[in-house]
C-alpha cells in the first residue's frame, strides 16, 4: 500500500516550511562516521559527493556539540533547490541507520533521478519512502530502503535522529522553525512503522506441468495460475491471435515456469519467476507473416513495441524494472522468410539458411556494462539532430552516420520544406546509456558496446511535451512510421542481417527507442502521438494505448491469493 506522511502534517509541514524559505539558503552537509570509515571499500565514493564532514552528529546536527556545518546551496538554478536528509536501513546490525544530509545537487555524483517521486525531490516538501536505485540517476546503486525528505527552508534539513527523546521533542516546539522540525520527524515516524524494506520473497511455487505455449490467451492464464494470481482477463483488451500459427511447441521458444510472490510494500514488485527451456520441442517454428505495417517476419519487433510500453513517465522504475525482467521470460526470436512464410528458433537457436532446422549458436564472452549516465535532455528532431543527440550522449563513436547514410536520414523530410513542430504528441524522450567494450573475450568485436533506457518526456520536461503533433501528409500519408520505414528500413535490414545475434540484438534495442508514430487523418492533416501513447478519435489530444495499462487501470480486480488450480 503506497504510504504518505498523514494529511494534517502535510498540510502544515509545507506551509511553514514555504514560510520559512530565506534568500542564500543553506543546508546541513554531512553523512554518518560509518559512510567515510567504508567510503572506497564500501563503493560509496563511486556514488556520492563527499559531505563537509563524516560525523557521529549527523544524526542530531543541531546537538550543542555537534561538528557538523552547513553549506551554501546553489542558486543558479532558480527559485533554488531543497534541502534533502536522508535515512538509510545499514545492512550492518539490526536496526543501524546512516543518516545524509545537504543541498539536492550535492548529494549524488550522478545526480538525483528526475522523474516520478524522486524527481519531485528537488522542489517539493515532503518524505517518502525509496529504494535507493530508485533515486539516483546513475552508477550502481545497491538495493536498499531510504526514507528520503525534502524540505526548501533555511537549514530545514536538520531535523534530530528518530528515537528523539519526549523532552526534546518538547523543546523542538519552542520556535516556529523547531516546530516545523518537529513535524518532519513525525512524518518520519509515521513511514518508518509503515513502510519497511521489501519483504523476503516465500518458496518458489511448483513447475508448471506442460510447457507453456499457443494460444496466448490460455498461455497467459497459465502464467497467472502457476503465480497463484486470480484476474479477470475478459476486462483486458482481447490478446491478439494471429491465422496460421503452430498449434505444437517449436523453435525452443516454449518454457516451463515458476514463480513467487511476496506481500505488497511500497516501491516492492512483488512477483519474480523462473523459466526452463523446453528443449524437446526444438523443430523450427513455421509462422506466417505479419501483415500489421508490413512487419513480416520481425516477430521480434513485437517484443520490443510491447517493452516500450515501459517508457511511459508516470511508471514508476521500480514497476519498469520488474515488468522488464518478466518480458525477459519471453525468447528472443530470429526468424527468416522461406518461400512467403517464416522460419523462425529462438536464442541461442537461429534458423538454418534453408529455414529446415534450428541450429543453436555460441554467444560471445562479453564484459559486464559499466555504470549508467544521467537522463539525457528531451531529444528531438529533425532525424540528423536526433541521432547526433543520441550517439553524442552515449558517446557511441561507431554510429556517427557516414555521408551516405546522412544522405539517406536526409531524404525524410515534412512536405514543401516545413519546419518540424516544438516537441509535442509524448515523442520527445529522454536516453541514458551505459557502455562496455565491442571485444569480447578473444579479441574480437563481437560486443555490442552500448546499452540504453528511454523514458517520454511530458509536461513537466517542456510545456508541449504532450500535446497531440499536427503535421502535414509525406508522401500522401499520415503513416509516419510506415514511411520512414520504406526510406532507410531496407538499409537497416540488410546491415543487421550480417551481424552476430549480440551486435544484431544490442543495435535493433537502439533503433527500437526511436519514436515509434501513430497518426490518424484529420482536415487534411496528420495528428499524431507516439507509442505507448495515441490519438484520441477526434485527434485533439494523446491517450494512453490500453495494450500499455496496467492492470488497475482496466478496472481489473486482482486476487493475490488465488489458488494455483483455477486455471
């Protein structure tokens, strides 16, 4: 159950502190003697900006013995940022906290993580309960439970350690900024009884009993049933079925599961699975092609459209990362076309040339990625810009495009010389990116060496973020999508179909962050908005795609308690 601070402390815990604001804000800076004792050892030094001083008092700043100094916060950045405390669960002995303290921008190497709740961190008064990979922006973060306030008075970040005595609870009401204080530690409290780490996930839940496989309507009960899940699928949008496909398990691609799931915390997925290859079916799938845009036999591309989904800017991470590591249950497919159909194995398993067999390959012995980048700025075009953006953050020498493929990007241009339009229709979208050698283990460049992340912008990253895109026809249509595929997608094929599966993969991942346009006709023109978002019918505004709702926002009714057999 998502916890807040209870709604009378809010209420006056952000008035006084709005009231308390003062020009030349300052912060207490400082981290408990616990963080520097370990700060290489511990990788801490890798995350955060060393405070004014480690000490035994940034627990009780304020004590009359206390070491600990404010700093000068910077006002560059107008009306000012927060001040942050934050409280950390140590993994060190029951009940050990590491307390942090100081001015947003100086906490994090790599910054604080700008969306959602802990975006909100920078300008909004209020404490929540994290994890801390949930905060920062990037580097490896461990798992662990942070109550994280942000409060914009002078030195409002002060406040005492939590087992306060009633006698200085007493004298925190002296002042108004003491009361304010008061109220924080309060709130504090509140969350800290409520909202604890994650809870242990219980014994896995038994095998499912037959591999799993088509119809996928039957396959995602199954997949509930073997999780102990009870939902309505009839509320869902109906699970698209295509003419044609194997009734028999084939290519690899079916799987056993198990799974387990925990009870429900704040910022906690709460289920995880396993799956088992079901090797015996390993004769190569025959599938037909995919009339939907022409997409033929890139069934992959299905996984990806359904894993941007996960881009939407209200998603919290937490919830992004546990749907992503369940979609990886789902194989990779590589599929080629014989005679109008296609022939189709999944990783580590390819196609045969003559699409008979399915022959398994040797993936390359690749180096661990390294730490993640901050959020780049909201990308845009023209498309020259757009890729210029994204290969100079990720610093992705390999895919600064040559003259021929400028030439090429050239080509798809808005009608008549038309400017692009300010960023709109939830198209704009922020990258982070994290990198690792091309050379694998023998020296060769089998690597692919970058990794990325995108989230959509929306109104809060620019003020037309999110208003539906007018544009005029290309090529006399409103199909954006399926016209740049026409100018540079036969390029793009026959690049990728000469790559090793870990280039073909990591660079088709790329390529897949590009926007993704849905358009209708409208007065003669083309309003659009870009995946997992769409136009409405009367394309004056963009709407959530319902293949990319949660659950909860069909109305659907989930029962965690479910028993395994009622599918």
């Amino acid at each position: 159950m998502q916890i807040y601070c209870s709604g009378f402390l809010v209420v006056v815990f952000v008035a006084l502190h709005h009231l308390s604001v003062v020009a030349g804000r300052k912060c207490f800076s400082c981290m408990s003697r616990y963080y520097g004792a370990t700060w290489e050892f511990a990788g801490y030094e890798r995350l955060y900006l060393e405070p004014r001083s480690f000490s035994d008092y940034c627990e009780d700043p304020q004590s009359r013995v206390s070491d600990v100094l404010p700093m000068n916060c910077d006002e560059d950045d107008p009306p000012g940022t927060n001040c942050i405390m934050f409280v950390e669960d140590l993994k060190i002995g029951t009940g050990a906290r590491g307390y942090v303290r100081g001015c947003w921008n100086s906490i994090f190497k790599w910054g604080f993580n700008r969306t959602g709740l802990a975006g909100m961190l920078k300008h909004k008064d209020f404490c929540q309960r994290f994890n801390l990979s949930q905060l920062i922006a990037g580097g490896k973060a461990h798992e662990s439970s942070v109550l994280a306030c942000s409060c914009s008075g002078h030195l409002c970040n002060g406040a005492a350690s939590l087992r306060s005595n009633s006698a200085n609870n007493a004298h925190l009401l002296a002042s108004t900024s003491d009361f304010v204080m008061k109220l924080w530690i309060l709130s504090a409290i509140v969350l800290v009884a409520a909202a604890q780490e994650c809870p242990n996930y219980p014994p896995w839940r038994d095998w499912t009993d037959t591999c799993l496989w088509l119809p996928l309507r039957e396959m995602h009960e199954k997949m509930m049933g073997a999780c102990g899940i009870g939902m309505n699928l009839d509320s869902l949008p109906p699970v698209p079925e295509f003419e044609g496909m194997p009734t028999e398990p084939c290519g690899h691609c079916s799987l056993k599961m198990r799974c387990r799931t925990r009870p429900e915390a704040e910022g906690c997925f709460r289920v995880e699975a396993e799956k088992q290859t079901c090797h015996e079916h390993g004769d190569v799938c025959t599938f037909p092609k995919i009339e939907l845009r022409d997409l033929g036999c890139n069934y992959r591309l299905i996984k990806t459209y359904f894993g941007q989904c996960l881009s939407r800017p209200d998603l919290p991470e937490w919830r992004a990362e546990g749907i992503k590591k369940l979609q990886a249950l789902v194989g990779d497919m590589n599929c080629i076309e014989k005679d109008d159909q296609c022939k189709c194995c999944c990783h580590p398993y390819k196609p045969s040339v003559d699409g008979s067999t399915c022959e398994e390959q040797t993936p390359p012995v690749c180096e661990s990625f390294g730490d993640w980048n901050d959020w780049s700025k909201c990308l845009w075009m023209p498309l020259e810009e757009l890729q210029k953006d994204v290969t100079d953050h990720c610093a992705f020498d390999a895919w600064k495009p040559t003259e021929k493929h400028q030439s090429m990007l050239s080509k798809f241009q808005l009608p008549g010389g038309a400017e692009p339009p300010e960023k709109c229709g939830y198209c704009s979208f922020k990258l982070k990116c994290r990198k690792r050698p091309f050379e694998d283990s023998e020296g060769k460049k089998q690597c692919f060496p970058i990794e990325a992340e995108k989230k959509v912008c929306d109104s809060d990253d620019c003020p037309t973020c999110t208003d539906v895109c007018t544009l005029p026809k290309v090529l006399d249509s409103c199909d954006y999508s399926k016209t740049l595929a026409k100018v540079v997608g036969p390029k793009v094929k026959a690049v990728l179909k000469k790559l090793p599966y870990t280039m073909h993969h990591g660079l088709a991942n790329m390529l897949g962050m590009m926007p993704h346009t849905e358009c209708i006709e409208k007065d003669g023109e083309c309003k659009c908005c870009c995946h997992p978002y769409k136009p409405n019918a009367e394309g004056t505004a963009c709407e959530l795609n319902p293949v990319c709702m949660m659950p909860e926002e069909h109305g659907v009714d989930i029962d965690w308690d479910a028993d395994k057999s009622f599918f």
